[in-house]
C-alpha cells in the first residue's frame, strides 16, 4: 500500500484512492459538459494517463517514509514526486500526438516543487527505488485505467540509465523554459491549445478530488423559466408587474452561440440579457468591484441556488454569510471550496480572479481550460484602467480561440474596444429601437461647486439624494458640514472596515428602494456597484463614461413623461486635485463635452452619442493620448509575453492598485484581546482547516484598504496581520488618517 496523504485528523489516503477519485471526476466532467469540450477520444485518454500518473512516483521510499514520519519537505537531493511520475510514463498513445503533452502536464502538476537534485540521485530513486515496485505500480494503473475505460496494458515503465539522463535535461529545459511561455509553447508547435486544456482540466481534476468536492456541479436546467420565476416575484413584492422579457434580451437566446457586445442604456435589463445569452451553459459573470459582484451574487442566488462568489475576499463573504444565515460552518466551508474551485455552473467574479491568468502564471492553465468551454459576461468594461482593460481584451483573444465565448456589455463601450473585439467576430446586438424608445429621464445643471440650497429644495421636496464625489476626503467633509445643518445625511465610501462597509451597502439600498427622503455621500462606489434608484443626482464632474454610470443610480425605472425638475446636478469643481482617481485629461474633455447639456433634458441617444464623440481613437490621440498609449502599450506587452512569475504577482500586474489591508491602531486598540487570539490561532501548528478559515476571514473583516502614505508608521502582528499606526476609526466616517489622502474607490 503506498500512501498519497496523510491528514490532520490522522486519517490517511493511497495513491489508488486519490487518483480514482480523480478518475472519477474525470468522467463526471465529461459526462457533464464533453460536447462543449470539444475534445476528441484522444485527448480524453491523453487525459486519463495524467490522472492516473500525476501521484504514481508517491511510491518513492523517500515520499513513503516522509509522510508516514511527517519528514520535512524539499530538502537537497529530494526527487519530488511529479518529477518521477513524469518519468515513469513511457506510453504511447495513437499516433504519439499527446504523449509529450501528457509528461509536460503530469511533470508541472506541482508549479513550485524544488529542482534541487542531481542527475545522479535521479537515477538511484529511479533504478534503485522505483524498479523494485514497477510491477506493483503497473498492478495499481492497470486497475485504475480500466475504471477509466482503458483496457491496454498500463504504459508505465522505469527507463533504463541513459533514457534518464535525457529525461533529466528535458525536465530542467521545460523547467525554464517555463518562465517564458511564448518560447514553451513552441515545443508544442500546432497543439497549443490542447496543452493548455490538458494541464488545466488536470489541475481542476487534482484540485477537486484533494478539495473532497465535485469537479463539476449539475448545470442548471431551465435557467430562463427559473429567472422568470424569480422576477415575477421580485416584481410583485415591489408591488409592480412583471410582462416579460423586452424584445432585445430574447434576442440573446438567438445569439447564445456567439461572442456578442451589447450596448444599452442603464436600467434597460442588460442583465436579463445576458442571463437568457447564458441559457443553460456554464458561465462566469464578472463585474469592475467587490460590491456589486456582492450584489450580483446575492440577485443570481435568489434565482437559481447554485451560484458560486469569486473576488479576493470570497472566504469574509462566505463564512460572515453563514453566521448571519445560521448556517453550519461546513457547509459555507464547501460553497467556499466550490466557488475557488470554478465548479458551480454560475460564477459571479471579479474580473481579476479569471483575467489575471493572462499573465501567465504557473498554473494558470487551470482557469484557460475552464473559461474554454464556459461562457463569460464582462459587464461595465468602462470601469477599468486602460493597462487593466487591455489585458482583459488579450484574456478575451485567446480564450476566444480556445473555444470560449464572451458577452461584453455597458451603456458606455469605448470604440476602440468595440472596434477590436468585432475583429474577433463578436456580433453587435441591435439597440437602435431600445434607444429610440427610452424615455427622457435626467433633466441636467451644470453648477459651479456644490450649493446647499439646490439640496434644501430637494430635501423640503422630500426627494431622495445621491451625491458622488471623486475622493473620500471631500466626501468625509462634505458629510460633516451637512450633518451639522441638521440634514438626514449618511456616508458610504471604500475606506469602512468590512462588517461596517456591508451594513452600509444593505442600508443604502434599503432607503433608496423605499424613497425616503434621505441624503446618501459616496465616492465611485456607487457607480455600478448598487441596485439604487434616487430621485436626485449632485455628482462632480468626472470622466464622460463615469458620469453615465452615476446618471443611472437616477430616475432607474422612469416613466414615459420626462421629469418637471432638474434631477442631475453636475458640478464643475473636482476634489480630485491630483488626478490620481482619474485622468485630468478624460475629465476636462467631459466637461467640454456635457457643457451641450445644462439646462436640457437628456436621454440616451445624447449620452450614446457623446461617448461616441469623446473616445474615438481620433480625439482620444489628440485630447488624452495617454489613456490609450497605456492600454496600446499594455496590449503590446502582452503581445511579447509580459509574463508573472506568481498568481499573486499576475493579480498585482491586472489590479494596479498599491493599497495595504491593515487594521487602524484605534480599532486594533478597542479589539486587541480578539484580534491576538485570532493570529495565534493562525500560528498553531495542526490548526485544523476550518478554524484557521474562520480565524482569517475574522481578521478580515477588521481590516480596511489604504495607501502607505496614509499612515505613519506600521506594526507587523505576524501572519500577515498589519496594524495602521496613527489611524483613527470611526463607524461613522471611516479610517480617519492624518492626510486623509485623495483616494478615491479604485477598482
């Protein structure tokens, strides 16, 4: 009996065990979505061998005897297991097409195991170790490939002395070749798409089985009627009447086979048209910002059950969830797992989660292979950095040829990104007749700066406000000053601690769907990432795209009869004195532009046809060239083989954002008994899995985002714990910093 894994609780698992639960998976996978796979016989017993490989050196004596005495691991002269597996595989399949794809996969299931071992300890694990075993081995795959449906004899085979030699140099090349992609690839000339969905699937196969969670859950049947289902009630608690789906979204029924870009006016149901585009098929929705991908998740949850939640902070989100739903801790404990693991049917993500990969991480196969046979809605794109933008247009380029197809859709859709992803073949959805209908919502005045009085109309009107500013700083001030006139004003921006930031999502949205006659402050924040709808805007000036999302959190669900009183204030002043929230370009060219509109009533067609204007790579050349160097630049880069060393640093290239979660010291103060038996939890050794999760995700939930200049100094807990010094923290205002930088709510 060889043995694969020994866990906390003792218990322990063969190498048989392990891998036939990735045969297993294996099958179910196929089972469930072969076809849009694609994949020929070939490849799925190309496959079957990695499976049954991928651990089979584990019977080394040197791994045996490692995890029977928990012996350390990596040190000099230790052969990890993949590279013996790899080596063990001497099969050939038809025609000999896959079989190097199949050493690559199985040899790099492991991304970061040590190549600290000579040639010479190679052979003695090998020809001194692993011959002693050959017919037990091939005894254990014979078993295992015949469950997976192969009945030929098992090609393993221990190579003789020299064949090692070249087995070894062929590893270390792979090994560094890896660090440049492009040049890899060009081993695998013609099959590089195979490759890729070779390795991946076999990662989702490894990772799944060693998760005790299904590689796959059932897909959703009847998507369209449950959504139905779920909006007819949705509608009737509102005390309104559902009539169907408008004409543009069943038209993503008919295009369901294609990679399509919509572009419709917020508040039109772009939603509901990607959800009938979805139809039954696996699908990733992503969003620009941790709020609404919340948002989105909790609406997509309500209809359809089986919803998976993917951003940096899925583990707060999911365990927090569970203790506010009494939910057993095993159980959000699985839909954590399941979510990481890309294995529900519907996936709501941050987009940096799945384009991230364009880097090319080790192991980012994992998430090509998935989005290859997937289906992904990239909603609001506007709300991204052009690098960020640009690497996502190069995500969608290539997973595009893999087979996978995407849905890009926004009320502002910048040409240029129009222009190239129709190069790809993306079909345009016709929304003439949707914007010909739209009514005339916003009646607009551009201000100077901001005017109490314009508020006090509103408030004595008992009309609902929004107000967005570009920087928390002025939203902090701004709140201060109209508290103390005695207005019933509230605050929301990005610098709350967790639990504060999600109370305040929930009690926003609240206000805002009952009409209460209340003011509400943010920052960017609430651009595209709530399901709001005031009576009244006050915005500053931003850029054009900006403006249009803020537009919509304004007269969402307008009758036919335009509005009798001005309700979107634009002002002229912006807090963002720095230009570090946004592009002093892109702003001064907005506000040249929306100077046509003060004092008009403004619909969609005008707001189309603005952006239209402003971002054609003409103006954009000559007004704010560099937007599009960077994303041209970035795009380029990429082209070359811009590659990250790790998953981390991938999220770090995509992301650009250079904030610290920490914990404000006034914060630390008040919770310094908990927050030190949380990180000693964290430093136990054996803690079990579902103790440490909670630990960290409690953590978590102290912590706020900032910028290093925001405070003085910092205080390392250990386990990656950061105390702010000098920050104060107030459930009112927020972390409340010295500087109090202008920082706005990146994405």
């Amino acid at each position: 009996m060889f043995l694969a894994k020994k866990f906390p609780d003792g218990t322990e698992q063969t190498i048989s065990e392990h891998t036939e639960e990735l045969i297993e998976r294996l099958k179910s996978l196929r089972k469930l979505y072969g076809k849009k796979i694609g994949a020929d016989e070939e490849f799925w017993e190309a496959l079957l061998l990695a499976a049954a490989f991928h651990d089979i050196g584990k019977a080394s004596s040197q791994f045996q005897l490692k995890i029977k005495e928990g012996k350390r691991v990596g040190k000099p002269g230790e052969i990890p297991h993949n590279y013996l597996s790899a080596a063990l595989f001497a099969g050939k399949l038809t025609k000999n097409r896959l079989k190097e794809a199949v050493f690559y996969s199985v040899a790099f299931h492991h991304h970061h195991r040590p190549f600290n071992f000579r040639p010479e300890e190679f052979k003695e694990a090998l020809l001194k170790d692993l011959k002693k075993k050959e017919e037990k081995l091939k005894a254990i795959l014979s078993e295992l490939l015949e469950k997976g449906g192969r009945k030929e004899p098992p090609p393993l085979r221990v190579p003789k002395e020299r064949e090692i030699e070249v087995i070894f140099t062929k590893l270390d090349s792979y090994r560094k070749r890896r660090r440049n992609f492009r040049e890899l690839m060009k081993r695998f000339r013609g099959r590089e798409a195979q490759v890729i969905l070779l390795k991946g699937l076999l990662h989702r196969l490894d990772h799944s089985a060693s998760a005790g969670i299904p590689v796959e859950i059932e897909p959703h049947t009847d998507r369209i009627e449950k959504l139905e289902r779920y909006l007819k009630e949705r509608s009737k608690a509102r005390g309104v009447e559902f009539k169907g789906f408008k004409p543009f979204q069943l038209e993503g029924r008919k295009l369901k086979e294609e990679s399509v870009i919509l572009e419709a006016p917020t508040g039109s149901g772009k939603t509901e048209f990607a959800l009938n585009w979805l139809s039954d098929d696996k699908g990733f929705y992503t969003l620009p910002v941790k709020t609404a991908v919340n948002a989105m998740f909790n609406r997509l949850k309500g209809a359809f059950k089986t919803v998976g939640l993917l951003h940096g902070e899925r583990a707060v989100y999911y365990l927090l969830e569970g203790v506010e739903e009494k939910e057993e801790l095993s159980f959000s404990l699985t839909q954590l797992s399941l979510s990481t693991h890309l294995s529900f049917p519907l996936t709501v993500s941050t987009a940096d989660q799945l384009f991230s990969s364009v880097f090319k991480y080790p192991g980012f196969e994992k998430v090509y292979a998935t989005l290859a046979y997937s289906k992904t809605v990239i909603d609001e794109p506007q709300g991204y950095t052009p690098k960020t933008l640009a690497a996502m247009v190069k995500g969608i380029e290539e997973v595009s040829e893999l087979g996978g197809k995407f849905c890009v859709m926004s009320a502002t859709l910048y040409p240029f990104v129009k222009d190239r992803l129709k190069r790809l073949g993306f079909k345009e959805v016709n929304t003439e007749e949707l914007y010909r209908e739209s009514p005339e919502k916003h009646r607009v005045k551009l201000l100077e700066e901001f005017s109490l009085q314009t508020l006090l109309e509103a408030q004595n009107n008992k009309r609902s406000v929004l107000i967005v500013v570009n920087t928390v700083k002025r939203a902090v001030r701004l709140y201060l000053e109209l508290k103390e006139e005695g207005l019933p004003v509230r605050l929301l921006h990005s610098q709350f601690i967790q639990l504060d930031r999600k109370k305040l999502e929930a009690q926003i949205e609240k206000e805002a769907r009952k009409g209460l006659p209340v003011v509400w402050i943010t920052t960017q924040v609430a651009e595209a990432s709530l399901d709001v709808d005031f009576d009244v805007l006050i915005t500053e000036i931003a850029p054009l795209d900006a403006l249009v999302q803020r537009m919509g959190r304004v007269n969402r669900r307008a009758k036919a009869a335009p509005p009798e009183f001005t309700n979107v204030f634009i002002l002229r002043e912006n807090s963002d004195k720095s230009g570090r929230v946004y592009s002093r370009a892109l702003v001064e060219l907005a506000l040249e532009g929306v100077e046509r509109w003060s004092g008009e009533l403004v619909g969609e067609p005008a707001k189309r046809e603005l952006v239209g204007e402003l971002y054609t790579r003409k103006n954009l050349e000559l007004r704010a060239p560099k937007f599009l160097r960077e994303f041209e630049e970035n795009l380029s880069l990429l082209d070359v083989g811009l590659q990250a060393d790790s998953r981390s640093q991938a999220q770090e290239f995509f992301r650009e954002v250079t904030t610290v979660p920490v914990i404000p010291e006034e914060l630390f103060t008040e919770k310094e008994e908990e927050i030190l038996s949380l990180i000693e939890t964290l430093k136990r050794r054996n803690c079990p899995l579902k103790e440490r999760l909670k630990a960290q995700a409690r953590l978590k939930s102290f912590t706020v985002n900032l910028f290093p200049y925001q405070f003085r100094s910092f205080l390392p807990l250990g386990e990656g714990v950061i105390v702010a010094k000098g920050v104060r923290y107030s459930r009112e205002l927020g972390a409340i910093t010295d500087e109090h930088g202008d920082t706005g709510e990146f994405v």
